[in-house]
C-alpha cells in the first residue's frame, strides 16, 4: 500500500466508531488531537480525517516481523519495514534479531532505535538474542539488552535445541522478568523438509517437513516452563497439537502465551500445490485441520495474539525455486484484510475481536500499556476501512519484498490511517 505521511498540530477525526478492547469500550464519537496529545475539542483550522463508517482503535501492533537492518539492506530497511508496517495499519512491532551482525549486543540494538527513530513511520521494540549470534551455546546480557530497550528475547530463525542452554535461558528470563519468544524447531528433525510433511508433499514429490518439530521443544519448553516460572511466548504457532499443549498449560496457570501468524489462518498446505516459492515458510502451511485449530486457539484465547511475521526476501532468492529458495513472505500491508478474511468472513468472529487480536492480545505479551483513547493521552491510534475491498497488487507496496501468494486476492478491510502524536500516515 502506498503512504502518504505528514505532521499536523492538531487532527479532528469525525464520525468513527471508537472500538477500544482493552478499555471494553465501543461507541461513535469525534476525536481532537492538539498537539499529540487527544483533546476535548480541535481548534477550526484542524486538519479533518473523516471517518465516516470506520473504526478507531488503539493503533495496531505487530509482535513479529523481520526488519533485516543491519546487514540484509538489499530485502528491507527499518525504513521501507517500518513504511510497510504503517500502510498496514501499525503503530508498534518488534523485530526480530537474525540480522547481521545478530542483535545480540546493546551497540546493534541501538542501531535500531536510532533509525527507527529517524525513519518515523512505526514504533519498534527490538527483540534481543537469546544466545550469542544466535547459535544456542551461550546465553546473551539479559541485564545489558534489557538497559538497551529489548522487548523480549529470541533466537527466531531457529530455535534453542539444547536443554541445558534453554533451562538457563529460562532461569536468566524467571531472574529479569523477560520473555521468551521461542522458535520451535529442532532441525535435528525437520533437516531437509521444505513443506509440511503430509498427503500434500507425497503427491507432488518435495521433502517433507516433520510437525513433530514443532510440538516437541514447546513440550520441553513447557516443561521447563513449570520447572523455572520463566515467561514463555510460542512464535508463529501451527499445529493442532502445538495448540491443546499451550492450552493445557494455560489451564495449569502456567506463564505461557502464543501467536499465530496471518497466513497459517487463511491457506493450507495445498497451496504448495503449484510450488511456488511464496508459500514456503517456517514453521510450513498445514492441513484445513490445523488451519482450524489456528482459529479456535483465537476464539478460546489459547492464542494471544495475530502477527505476520514479516519475512522480506528479494525476487532472485525466492526465483530460485522452492528447494532452495529462503522461507519467509511479507504480511504487514496484508494482515488485517486476511485475519479479516479468516475470522469475520467466515462468520467465526467479529472487528472489535480481530482488533484485540492486534492489540489487547500483543499488548499483554509484551506488558506494553499503551495510551487509553481519552483527553490528555497521547495519540496512538489506527482508522480502519471495515468495509474497504481491495486487491493486493505489489506495485503499491512500500515493503522492499513482493514475495506474497497473495497478489491478486481481494481483501475486504483495509486500514485508512495510524496517528502517532503529530505524525499522520495515510494509507492510500
Ligand atoms: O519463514 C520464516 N522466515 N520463518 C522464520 O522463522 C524466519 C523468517 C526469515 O527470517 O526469513
């Protein structure tokens, strides 16, 4: 989606209706911004965003997403992500650290907020290394990344295989209070799978890539959850098994949460069918039965949270056919338009949920309290088109990477709008 942005000093937003999940709140209502800050009314020369039939909400958060700054420029930069994660209707993501060098050192997490700084389109939390360059053998400064603004630890891109290394990560996160973001993969045993191992990837002949992967570290981790009290949060979770384990372990009072990302709602494994290399990704598409599960860990509140996983690669990479090419699509000016699709057109949910899914839900994760929607608050908000048809065309994109399956779907809701403080980005 294209952006258009621009600072105002004072904004009148008139005829949305106010959906606020956290607060409980839902009703129609002008909102005047003076200054950044909300206000009980806007002076005449206000800049007027009409919102007639829109929503207003808290603005948008997306808890996983790939910025590849520094070190992978030629796939994305803070700049263009963070221009993507505004057109898609963002106000808030955390980036993940398999960058080069790997943001596992204060200096590169500085890095990061000073660009995202410049760059203005999107707040950004950065997710620290869990291990040093992230290869699972020695733990990262906790207490350091945390001085230097880290939301959260991961080593996303893999996961942490070795027990002894996790039980101490564990043990460091239970110390500082901090979040676990795991990726779970034991590539000991999904090596070699490209696609979800099942009828699909036996008919058209590609490796198949062992679910068991995935549910057997959230087991252990879930283990060493119990054992350790340390904050534990499943990345792009995918199975129907991985979900009824962090259901169990919800219901046990266990600190343990999960996301799901956007695509693992609104496709299958059968669209690897054509082997095109834009339905590759880690963790792989799954079976309808899994798809399902995805969408009931939404409804019953196993899963917290929707996220994107944002994963730039350039055209050459993903030409290279679905062997070698990297995993990994980009989401963030497609996510609410398919969790949309997912939950609302499907009958199995409505906006204010989908809103929650996108605020309240990554909020909590996270332990950010953002500013509640009322005079004297900050500005911090997202204007969303409910009724908005669209058709993904890469053309208008503001993320560097075009490699999405979905070029071509028509989307029925789309974001209109963040406002941060002074700052208005447009998406056109
Ligand atoms: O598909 C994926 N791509 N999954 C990941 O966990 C990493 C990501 C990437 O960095 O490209």
């Amino acid at each position: 989606m294209a952006l258009e942005t621009a600072r105002h000093n004072a904004v009148l937003i008139r005829g949305a209706r106010i959906v606020d999940p956290a607060a409980g709140r839902s009703e129609s209502a002008d909102v005047a911004i003076v200054d950044g800050l909300i206000a009980r009314a806007a002076p005449t020369s206000a800049y007027v965003i009409e919102a007639d039939g829109m929503i207003l909400c808290p603005g948008l958060v997306d808890m996983h997403v790939h910025l590849r700054e520094p070190g992978h420029e030629t796939k994305e930069t803070i700049a263009t992500g963070t221009a993507a994660a505004a057109a898609g209707g963002f106000t808030f993501v955390a980036c993940m650290p398999n960058t080069t060098p790997v943001l596992d050192n204060p200096d590169t997490l500085k890095l990061v907020h000073d660009r995202s700084r410049e760059a203005d389109r999107c707040g950004v939390g950065p997710v620290a290394a869990i291990t040093v360059n992230r290869e699972g053998r020695e733990l990262t400064d906790f207490a350091a990344l945390l001085e230097a603004g880290a939301v959260a630890f991961s080593d996303d891109g893999s996961g942490v295989e070795d027990d002894e290394v996790m039980r101490a990560a564990f043990q460091r996160a239970k110390t500082h209070d901090a979040l676990l973001i795991q990726h779970c993969e034991y590539k000991s045993i999904s090596a070699g799978g490209v696609m979800h191992l099942g009828d699909v990837s036996r008919r058209i002949g590609l490796p198949g890539l062992d679910p068991r992967s995935e549910e057997a570290m959230i087991e252990r981790d879930i283990a060493l959850c119990r054992e350790t009290g340390g904050r534990y949060h499943v990345a792009h979770i995918s199975t129907a098994k991985a979900i009824h384990m962090v259901r169990e372990a919800k219901a046990e009072g266990l600190p343990v949460t999960a996301e799901v990302c956007t695509h693992h709602l609104v496709l299958t494994d059968e669209a690897c069918g054509d082997a095109d290399p834009n339905t590759k990704m880690h963790p792989p598409l799954r079976p309808m039965g899994d798809v399902d599960a995805c969408r009931a860990g939404l409804l019953d509140a196993t899963i917290d949270c929707i996220v994107t996983d944002h994963a730039p690669h350039r055209a050459e990479e993903k030409a290279a056919g679905f062997l070698a090419a990297p995993p990994g699509i980009v989401g963030l000016e497609t996510a609410v338009g398919l969790a949309a699709r997912a939950m609302i057109e499907t009958g199995l949910a409505d906006w204010p949920a989908v809103i929650r899914w996108f605020t309240a839900g990554p909020n909590r994760v996270l332990g950010r309290t953002p500013p509640p929607i009322e005079p004297g608050s900050p500005a911090d908000l997202t204007i969303i088109d409910t009724s908005r048809r669209w058709t993904v065309t890469p053309g208008t994109m503001s993320s560097k990477g075009r490699n999405t399956p979905f070029i071509g779907w028509e989307l029925i809701g789309r974001p209109s709008c963040t406002v941060r403080r002074h700052q208005i980005a447009l998406c056109r």
